[in-house]
C-alpha cells in the first residue's frame, strides 16, 4: 500500500464542502481541514503507484474550488499502534 500526503489549497469560502467531495473519492482515506499555508490534508493510499495519477491530478485536482496540491509520498510508516503490537509480540495477557 502507498500512501500519499496531498496539501490542498482551495478557495477558502468552500472549505467543508470541497474537503467533504475530496473525502467521497476513491483513494482517499482522510481529510484534514488544518491551519496554516494549506487549507486541507488528505492522505490517499493506493495499491501502485499509477494510481496516485488517478486519485490526484486526476480527481482531487478537478474538484471545483481546488486552487492547487503538493504530494509528498511516504517512505515508511510509524505509529503508536504498530508500536504497541510489536511490543506485545509473545507476551501473555
């Protein structure tokens, strides 16, 4: 699986209701209206990477109101859950 952070900016006045259609599209798993330079977060995970060119110029970028994105692919993943699994790894209850 790949996952993809996508920083979104849109027209500001649309927010909730750009980020609502972005989360409907196939591929995208979340999003996340954030303060800062960028309006909104998605993060889209995929099976290939071709499908990224689907999912993001192909869907995100079209929806109306978004103004332009920034994808940045992710190596790895840490996570507190994977941590804690990996931790209980032969332990008893």
């Amino acid at each position: 699986m790949i996952t993809s952070i996508v920083l979104i900016k849109t027209s500001v006045d649309q927010i909730p209701e750009i980020a609502e259609k972005i989360a409907a599209l196939e591929g995208v798993s979340e999003v996340y209206s954030v303060t800062g330079a960028h309006d909104l977060i998605a993060l889209v995970r995929v099976a290939r990477h071709d499908d990224l060119a689907d999912v993001i110029p192909g869907r995100i970028s079209k929806v109306p109101g978004v103004a332009s994105t920034e994808t940045h692919i992710a190596f790895r993943t840490y996570s507190q859950h994977d941590l804690e699994a990996a931790f209980a790894i032969g332990l008893d209850a």
